[in-house]
C-alpha cells in the first residue's frame, strides 16, 4: 500500500507538472522555448537612390511598404512589394501617387489587412498630419493612398506611428517629441458601412525626456518605445500597456544600447527586435518582454555602414532599411536564427 502511495503520488508531481509547462500563462516556459537569439540577413538590394530619411513596414503576409523623404522640395517617395522569406527575393508593387505628399521624414504602418498609415511633420510649421491607404491584391500589388492628409497633432521632432491588426476596427499610436519632452496620442480607426473614421484621443505626455521615439505596439495591447537620451549617448526602451481609453500607462526605461536613431518591432508574443547606429555602424538587438521584464541577446554588430536605420519583422521575416554610405537606401531582408 505505501508503495501505491508513492507511486501515486509521483505521478500526480509529473502531471502538474506537464500541466504547467504547456499552460499560457507559464512565463519561464516562454523565455525556455522563444527567446529569439539573433538575426541572419540573406539578401539585401538598393531599392531607391532619391530619398534621405527611409521608414518600413512589413505585415503577416510578407507584404511591406516603403517610405522616404528626398533630398529635392523634401517631396516624398513610397514603394510597395513583398518578399519570399525562403530567399529574400523582392517583388516590387505599382503605386498610383509615389510623389503623394512632402514635409519631414514620414513613419508608416502597415497591417495584416492592406491598411497602411503614414504620418509625417509639416516642412514649415510644427503641425503633424496622416494619411491612410490600402494594398490591394492585385498582381502586381497595387497601392494607393486617400486623397488627402489631414492634421492630428504637433511637435517639434518627427511623429513615429504603430497600429495593430484588429479588423474592421483598429488602435494606432504615436509618439513624439516636443522640446525633449515625449508626447503619445492613440486613435481608433473604424471601418462602418465603407465609410472610414479615424477617432483621435487627446495627446498626453509622458514622464520622458528624450529625442527621436519610435513606438511599436502588438495586437495584445503592449506596447514598446525607443528614444535617444538627453546627451548621454546611450538608446532607451521603456514597456507602455495600451488601454481601451487610449491612455498608456508607462514603465520604467531602461538602456539597451549605446548610440542614437533607434527603432523597435514587438511581436505578439513579446520578442523584441530592435536597430541602432553606433558612429554609422549598423547594431540590431533581439530580446523577449515578459512580465515587465526585458531579456537580451548580446548586441550584433553588422557589416552595414549607414545612417537613419528602420526595422520590421513578422514570426519569421526582418526587413532592415538604412540610408548608406554612398547615398543610396539598403533594404535586407533577414531570418530570425534560434
């Protein structure tokens, strides 16, 4: 009888214990099992040679769009296309208004259902404008933005945007700075009977010193910001959850890295894949956020010489864009390695 006992009750510890490892909510069996440890680039094109500052996005079905200021009237440029992640090869799109709009450096945000959000600061005052437009599945993909632009907000550096996939409604968010301070504003887009409405909420200031943010947010409703700090040299990340009301409530920065112009991707299920320039190298970092807290790869340096890098990945593709040394834009496409 003492021996059934035993039995029994070694075989209740292992149940639970299976239980537990398999279980949603059971972080350490996340960070065990996808942790990302690093990026390998395996194909890389110049994809334009006429703009200065370049921004990306690319969604779950391997589709990205492209944006950019040139360095002539600050007019700026858009491309679309897709990438087979196998190989890296690039298939580029038709765009109806490439020359769409002109201003300083624009962000851009394209989800899993075609809608891509653009948002830029004017070229003669501190007003922010967006505009929204739509890939449609043609082939080639075809894109075209809405008529115009329409302002929501101002600063004094450039607005950085983020959206997630819900459909037919969906969260946007942005951040900027306005003399060192770090500002947000959200907006819910809402798709009723073909008609499109953006509901923007109020802007509100974070408890941020910084320059240059850039935001990503996923379709659990976290959020992640990189900025620059105040003259120390070093990049920062902080945790922001996203709720109903647009408000956001943000964590704790800390720094991953040393340099300047960071950018960010959150994934659903909290990997982290960020970019930076170190005296014009080009760094990435991946990492895992969980439970507030941040995990790192070690840094990894790469082979590229550029300024103004931009990064965006999905389960299983990275896009890296940059503007080179020779004043062309680079576009690398990589595969996340484990």
């Amino acid at each position: 009888m003492k021996k059934f006992y035993t039995i029994l009750f070694l075989f209740l510890i292992i149940s639970c214990s299976k239980d537990d490892s398999s279980s949603d909510g059971n972080n350490s069996f996340l960070l065990n099992t996808t942790k990302i440890k690093g990026i390998n680039f395996i194909s890389e094109k110049v994809i334009d040679e006429r703009s200065i500052q370049v921004n990306t996005d690319i969604n779950s079905k391997n589709e990205f769009i492209f944006v950019g200021k040139t360095d002539v009237a600050n007019i700026f440029i858009l491309q679309i296309g897709k990438v087979n992640p196998s190989n890296g090869a690039l298939s580029f799109g038709n765009v109806n208004n490439i020359n769409y709009d002109y201003g300083n450096p624009p962000s851009v945000q394209l989800n899993n259902w075609g809608r891509a959000i653009e948002v830029h600061k004017s070229n003669s005052s501190s007003n922010y404008y967006y505009r929204g437009g739509n890939i449609t599945s043609e082939n080639p993909l075809f894109f075209e933005f809405d008529d115009d632009n329409h302002r929501f907000d101002g600063g004094s550096g450039p607005p950085s945007v983020s959206a997630n996939d819900g459909n037919p409604y969906f969260d946007i968010l942005t951040v900027h700075e306005n003399h060192t301070k770090i500002y947000y504003k959200a907006c819910k887009f809402i798709l009723d009977d073909g008609k499109e409405t953006y509901n923007w909420r109020d802007s509100y200031k974070t408890p941020l010193l910084g320059r240059k943010p850039r935001v990503s947010i996923n379709n659990n409703h976290l959020t992640v910001m990189v900025f620059e700090g105040l003259n120390d040299g070093k990049v920062y990340i902080v945790k922001g959850d996203f709720q109903i009301n647009g408000v956001v409530n943000w964590g704790k920065p800390e720094v991953f890295g040393t340099g300047n112009e960071p950018d960010v991707h959150l994934s659903d299920n909290g990997d982290i894949v960020s970019v930076f320039q170190q005296n014009k190298s080009i760094k990435t970092r991946t990492g895992l956020l969980s439970n507030s807290i941040f995990q790192w790869s070690p840094i990894e340096s790469t082979s590229f010489i550029g300024t103004n890098p931009s990064i965006s990945a999905n389960f299983e593709t990275v896009i890296l864009t940059y503007n080179g040394s020779t004043g062309v834009n680079w576009f690398h496409v990589g595969k996340f390695k484990y």
